[in-house]
C-alpha cells in the first residue's frame, strides 16, 4: 500500500497469529474499470440510491439486515468512502515492483507465494528470487478483461518451473472438472474464487461447505469417467484445449480448411 505501515502491520499481524504462508498480490496496482459497481452505485460502506430503495421495497429483512449490523468496510482500510475502485486507488502503490520482495522477505519468517503472474519470463524471475509459489491469475478478469488467460499459460509454467516451486491457478475455476484440468496441466491446486463467495451469501458457512461438496462431486465423477484413481495419474493427454479458444497471434491455433483470418 501507499502507507507502507498498513501493509508491514498486516505482515507481522499475520506472523503473530501463526500463519505459514504469506500470499502476495500483484495483479491489483490500479483498480480495473469495475464497470458494473460504477452502473449500481456499490459503495464502501454501502450509499442508499433510488435503484436500492426500489429493489428493497418488496424485502423488508434487506432493512432489518441494513439498520441493524454493522457498516460494510475492509479490515486492512483505515478509511472507506467510495467505490471499490476508488478505494484501491488511493490506498494501493502501483510503483512496487521485484526489488520490493526483498523487503517483504525480511518481514516474513514463512513461505512466500506470488499471485497475479501472467507470463511465464514473469515467472522464471520470481522463481530465480526464490520466492516458494506462484498463482496464475488474471483477477477473474475483473482487472484487465483481455488479460491472458491462466489455462493457457499454465502449460507452459509448469513445465518450465514446476519443479523449482508450487505452481497454482484460479481464474476460470466455475466446476470440478475445471480443477481436474488444471491440475492435469501442472497445477499444484487450484482457487476457486467467486464460487465460494457465492455459498456464503446463499447459506453462510453451511453454504460454503455445500460448495465444497458440489466441486468434491464434480472431482470424482470426472476422475472416474477418466479412468483415474488418483490426482498422481492425471496428465495433459487427459485434457483437450480447443483451438478456437486460444487468443489470435500465438500461432497455437490451426484454422478450418478453407477459413481465413479476419
């Protein structure tokens, strides 16, 4: 962050309470567009507009819920007011760059893990600082929406320094199946995003556990029609990644006979 104090606070707060790994982010300099907070009004802490009012009318607990708990805020903001963009904005330091993980490492007794890379000389130079994993990730596009994409360059990672540090992923990551793929591709695991999120607001911790549940099931049918016992035996021949979704220009995708390029 810009007060360098709040970032080197959340630091030593998590070594205190015994946490192991320190996850990184890098993907977040600037806050992206964030087109639909801008077209709801959605605001840190919340603001009352006409669209709220008029979607709130026919649910009166969305009242009860709105006077009675406390404001909506981020735990490692002093101070909120404005969109989330606007909030990323004026607290994040898009100036940080590889010569400032060493002054997280002197900070950090534990394992560090990078999050946000996409591009694979991106991750050989972090693999050369010595950092112990990485996340492939472009934000779920939320950042940069033609950002390239985690699963296509997860191929080409893994294979490059999969064996030096734990190579990860999320973006994308909306079925089990996704997961099976990914780590069949090189992935040590994966992270599962907004899909979770999604369990919490439906049924709080019973719903973040019935999500769990859904992509466990997910998991183990797909396995099964592979063929696979065990998350050890998946490979790439278990995967097909379909030309038409590689991005133009990278000459990994073959046009139909007869088809020319627009």
């Amino acid at each position: 962050m810009r007060e360098r104090e709040i970032s080197f606070g959340l630091v030593e707060r998590a070594a205190r309470a015994g946490f192991d790994t320190l996850l990184f982010t890098v993907d977040a300099p600037v806050a992206g567009a964030r087109l639909r907070d801008k077209r709801n009004g959605f605001s840190i802490p919340p603001q009352l507009s006409l669209g709220t009012v008029l979607d709130a009318i026919p649910r009166p607990w969305w009242w009860w819920d709105f006077l009675t708990t406390p404001p909506l805020s981020f735990a490692s903001l002093s101070s909120t007011g404005g969109t989330v963009g606007e909030l990323l904005n004026s607290a994040m330091d898009p100036s940080i760059q590889f010569s400032d993980l060493t002054e997280i490492r002197a900070l950090w007794p534990g394992k560090l893990v990078v999050k946000g890379v996409q591009t694979l000389e991106d991750a050989k130079q972090l693999t050369d600082l010595g950092v112990d994993g990485i996340v492939l990730s472009n934000h779920g596009g939320r950042q940069l929406d033609r950002a390239p994409v985690p699963f296509h360059l997860l191929p080409a990672v893994a294979r490059e320094v999969g064996d030096d540090i734990d190579v990860t992923m999320d973006t994308g990551i909306m079925h089990g199946a996704d997961i099976v793929a990914a780590i069949a591709l090189g992935a040590k695991f994966t992270f599962i995003g907004r899909a979770y999120l999604y369990g919490l607001m439906a049924g709080g911790e019973a719903g973040v556990e019935r999500t769990i549940d859904i992509l466990s099931e997910q998991i183990r049918r797909t396995m099964q029609l592979l063929q696979v016992s065990e998350l050890a035996e998946l490979g790439p021949r278990h995967v097909t990644q379909l030309s038409r979704l590689v991005p133009r220009g990278t000459g990994a995708a073959s046009l139909p006979r007869g088809a020319r390029r627009g």
